[in-house]
C-alpha cells in the first residue's frame, strides 16, 4: 500500500494575500488559535491574548481556511491574531 498516495488526497490549506486590507470587527472576538488551545488542550500555563471589542479596526496579512472555517490573520499590539471571517467585514480602501 502506498501510503504517500493516501496523503495527496487531503485538501491543502487555501491561503488569499490580502496585504493591507483592514477589517472591523463586528462583534468581541478572540483570537481563533487561542479558542482552539482552551477548549482542546486546557493547560493552566496557557495565557490567552485579549478578547479584541466590537469595532476595532485590524490590518489583514493573509486570509486562510482550513476544515472548520475561514480566517484573517492580523497583526495587533498584543501579537498576531486569527480572526473568524463571520466575526468581521472588510473595509472599503
């Protein structure tokens, strides 16, 4: 059996350069990778960044998408940031 030929058949992760565009949130979001560690992997050393409030206003670096859904990925004072695609809009440039 050849298993490297079973692998080639999971999709790839689909990534869309998005450099500068800014987002705002429309509602108090949190990082997505940070949801994914508390709620699968809870570790009492773990330290979440902060929940970002409605209406702040992100620069986009990528937007990406794997099985559970779409993201943007953004940079914010606290570090980097994915952030549910439904949790935001894009704003006009």
């Amino acid at each position: 059996m050849n298993v490297s030929g079973a692998v080639s058949i999971l999709p790839k992760l689909r990534t869309i350069n998005l450099i500068d565009m800014q987002i705002e949130l429309l509602q108090d979001t949190r990082c997505a990778g940070d949801v994914h560690e508390l709620t699968n992997y809870p570790r009492p050393w773990f330290k979440p960044k902060p929940t970002l409030p409605k209406g702040t206003v992100l620069t986009v670096s990528e937007k990406w998408a794997n099985f559970f859904g779409a993201y943007y990925r953004c940079e914010h004072e606290n570090g980097t940031y994915d952030i549910p695609c439904a949790a935001a809009k894009l704003l006009p440039q």
